[in-house]
C-alpha cells in the first residue's frame, strides 16, 4: 500500500466518527502521492503521521444566561492544527451541527487553503454549537463573551488569530474583540475581520466572495473565456454569497438563483442583492421574504438550486450541499465552471463527475482562500499600526487570487494532471508546509 494510502487508512481507524474529517482526508491526501513519490524525504520524516494530527485541541465549556434568566451550556472549540509556517489562523464557527468532526475538516483544510495565499499563516479553526438564529443581540453577547473568556488564553497576535465563519460576523466579531482587550489589558490585532472603527480592514468583508469571483475569472480568461454575460447560480445568502454575487454583477455576469437553510430563490432577470441585504444583513430574515418585493420570482422550499440552469455555479453555503445528482443536473444543463465558496460543500463524488465531464472545478481551499489571505493583510496593517485604502487591499486581493490560480494549474500539470485543480491546489499547498516541517526537525 502506498504512504498516503497507509495515512489515509491508519487516520480513520484512529479518529472513529468523524466523517468530514475523513472526507478531507481523503479528499488530500492520495493527491500528494506524485509529489511525495519525488520527494522521499517527506516519508521518512513521517510528515504525513504529523499533518493529520492537529498540535493542539481546546474544547470547553461555554455557559451564558438567556433573556428569560435561563443558565444555557454550549460546547466550545480551538484546533489548532498546524504552525509550521506562521500562527494558526482560521475562522470560528457558530452553528448547531458543530461537532470535533466539522473543526477537524475545517482546521486541517486551512493549512493547506492558508498556504496557497502566500502568506505566512499557519492552520486552525474552532467554533460553537451554539445557534445565534432568533436571539436577542443581548444573548449573543452573553455568548461570545463567555466564549472569548476561556479562547483568550489559547490565541495570541503570534500564536493564534480568529476571525469568522458561519455564523460570525461582524456583530460577533466585535462582542468577542471587545471581550478580549478587557481580559488582556492589550489592543492588538489578535482577531480579523474587525471593524473599521478599531482596526479592521478595508475589504475584509468583501474579500472571500470577491475573491471566488476574481479566481473564477482568471481562470476563465485563461481559458479564452469570462464571467460577463454568464448565467450564474450562487448557494447560500451569507457573507459568501452576497459579495460574490456583488462581484458577478460588477463584472457584467447575471447571478439568477440564491439561497438558505429553508429553501432558494429563482429570479430569472437577475437577483436584486440590495433586497437580499436588506432582509439578511439589517433585517436578518429568510430568502422567503424576497417574494414580497419581487413577485415574479420564485421561491422554492428545500433543496433543489443546482436543477437551474446555469453557465457557473458558486456554492456558498456550507460543507455537502451539492451531491452527484445535483453535480450530473448541472453538467447536463450546459454549466462550464464550477468555483467553492464555501468549504468542501461539493461531495467527493459531485467533485468526480465535475473531474470526469470536463467542468473547470475549483476546490474552496483555492477559490474561497481571499477571505483568509485578506484577514493576513489585516494583520499585516495591525502590526504595523497603518490603514491601507480599499483600493489598495482589493489590488492586493487580485493579485493574491491569480497568483493562487496559477499556482494550483502549474502543480497540476507538473504532477501530470492538467486541469485537475483539486491536486493541484492540494499539491501547491501542501509543498511549502512539508518543507517548512522538514526544516524544522522533529516537532
Ligand atoms: P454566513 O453565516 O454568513 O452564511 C451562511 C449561508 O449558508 C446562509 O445563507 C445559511 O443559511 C447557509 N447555510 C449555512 N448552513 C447551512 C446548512 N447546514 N444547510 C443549508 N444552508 C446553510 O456564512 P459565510 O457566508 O461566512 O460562510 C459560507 C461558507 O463559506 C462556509 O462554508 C464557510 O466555511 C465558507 N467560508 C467563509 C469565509 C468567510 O470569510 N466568511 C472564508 C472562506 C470560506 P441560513 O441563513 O438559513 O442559516
Ligand atoms: O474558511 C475560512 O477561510 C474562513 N472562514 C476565514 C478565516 C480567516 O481567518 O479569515
């Protein structure tokens, strides 16, 4: 058996129920072979037996008082996963569904997403079962800073810095911040995705959507092709969604289909994402309500988004989302591209038929890594006490985005796979956190 094949097996057998986990793990991990093949080095210094196995897990208790005076309990987590090229970085996220298994796959993504963006982050993720859907703003402070309690003692501006994800943003973001600097007696860049009032950083909000988009269009010029006048459907109605959405519609494509956890939304002139920001930034409601404004458009409960017809498909939502079936609808419908917004959500066999049927296919840990690689510019411009203009982090942005591009289609095709960007983005990544590793000896 090969040496990602043993890793691969020996992983599972050693973390039982942790089902994302293992379909990241399988999703990497027999990519690497070519690359470890030419590299024997990385074997024997069992670089592998160390990568699968996160430095460092904190899970804790966090207790909070509800409105009606109610002592609530949720589960808190830190993997720290990986720091062999800078301090773990990742996002926190706040959801029911999360468990060990979803940080796990999260944590052990970024290190390979953190090392495609060039800058020196290492990986980590953490989170919360905890469910900020129809709590009063109160509740949710109570929360974070309860949380922020016990993580403060685990992060560092050197050694550990969040920033958000599901579930967190700029509201939780600030509640935790806030909590931080009280406890630390510290003003410092510890957390990104801050607000512009006290250290945050143009374009830090925008930047995983307009960075999918800017990806996906490189890729497609490189292909003779662009994203303008293309028909795209985008999952999701989050941080993700609405700024890829944004850029779609800057770079004259037409996004036609968004979505949440209770159904999606189908309008065939063009999503008004003025409309969509108002119900789920201000009003933070349900796509249903987009109807009362539109009624030409058509709401559907449930599942079902990837059936419409699309030239590119960006789903923004969340790990899974999109099936073989739904994989084999949109090929059959005409769709060319596919780019993840979101973390793993296409399935190991959706992302095999996009391989198989031709689709230019980018992995999240490529075409989602703006969001992370902006959260490192914040960090740069909070260590140096100094505020870049929007222009400036978006040419920064752009730049970063391309150089990823070019990076996962270079280690594609040296690895003797043009075109297929899952290795390559697995590839690129993971050579520079290996060499890192071996340099550093046995830690
Ligand atoms: P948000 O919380 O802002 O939005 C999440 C969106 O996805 C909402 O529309 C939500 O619907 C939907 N969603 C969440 N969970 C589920 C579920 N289990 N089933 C169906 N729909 C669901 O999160 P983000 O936009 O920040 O994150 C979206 C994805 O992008 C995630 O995979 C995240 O890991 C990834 N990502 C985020 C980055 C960032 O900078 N924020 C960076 C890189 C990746 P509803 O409102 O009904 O819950
Ligand atoms: O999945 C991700 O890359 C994020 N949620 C963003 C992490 C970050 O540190 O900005």
């Amino acid at each position: 058996m090969s040496y990602t094949m043993n890793i691969l097996e020996q992983t599972i057998k050693k973390n039982p129920n942790e089902p994302e986990f293992h379909q990241a793990l399988t999703e990497i991990l027999p990519s690497l072979q070519p690359y470890i093949d030419s590299n024997p080095k990385i074997e024997r210094a069992g670089i592998l037996e160390r990568l699968v196995e996160p430095e460092r897990t904190v899970m804790f208790r966090v207790p909070w008082v509800d409105d009606s005076g109610r002592v609530q309990v949720n589960k808190g987590y830190r993997v720290q996963f990986n720091s062999a090229i800078g301090p773990y970085k990742g996002g926190l996220r706040f959801h029911p569904s999360v468990c060990l298994s979803i940080i796990k796959f999260l944590g052990f993504e970024q290190i390979f997403k953190n090392s495609l963006t060039g800058m020196p982050i290492g990986g980590g993720k953490g989170g919360s079962d905890f469910d900020p859907k129809g709590k009063s703003d109160r509740e949710v402070m109570a929360f974070c800073q309860s949380f922020m309690t016990e993580l403060h003692r685990h992060i560092g501006v050197d050694t550990d810095v969040p920033a958000g994800d599901i579930g967190v943003g700029g509201r939780e973001i600030g509640y935790m911040y806030g909590q931080y600097k009280r406890l630390a007696n510290c003003f410092n860049g510890v957390v990104t995705g801050k607000g512009l009032a006290y250290g945050g950083s143009f374009v830090r909000t925008e930047a995983t959507g307009y960075g999918l988009v800017y990806l996906i269009n490189e890729m497609l010029h490189q292909h003779g092709n662009s994203i303008e006048d293309k028909t795209v459907v985008v999952s999701g109605s989050g941080n993700v969604a609405i700024y890829a959405t944004q850029k779609v519609q800057q770079l004259g494509g037409r996004v036609v289909a968004l979505s949440d956890s209770n159904g999606f939304i189908y309008d065939p002139e063009g999503i008004d994402l003025d409309a969509v920001k108002e119900i789920k930034e201000v009003r933070r409601g349900r796509l249903l309500e987009y109807k009362e404004q539109y009624p030409g458009a058509v709401y559907t409960e449930g599942r079902g988004i990837w059936n419409i017809k699309c030239d590119v498909a960006l789903p923004c939502a969340t790990q899974n989302e999109l099936n073989e079936s739904d994989a084999r609808e949109l090929v059959k419908n005409g769709c060319i591209a596919v780019g993840e917004g979101a973390n793993m959500p296409s399935t190991l066999e959706a992302a095999e038929v996009f391989l198989k049927s031709g689709v230019w296919f980018v992995p999240g840990k490529a075409a989602n890594a703006g969001g992370v690689a902006t959260s490192a510019l914040e960090m740069c411009q909070n260590s140096a006490r100094i505020e870049w203009s929007f222009l400036e982090v978006d040419h920064k942005l752009q730049d970063i985005m391309v150089n990823i591009y070019n990076s996962i289609s270079e280690a594609a095709e040296e690895a003797g796979q043009k075109g297929n960007y899952i290795a390559g983005a697995n590839i690129a990544g993971f050579k520079k956190v290996a060499n890192a590793m071996l340099q550093q000896g046995v830690v």
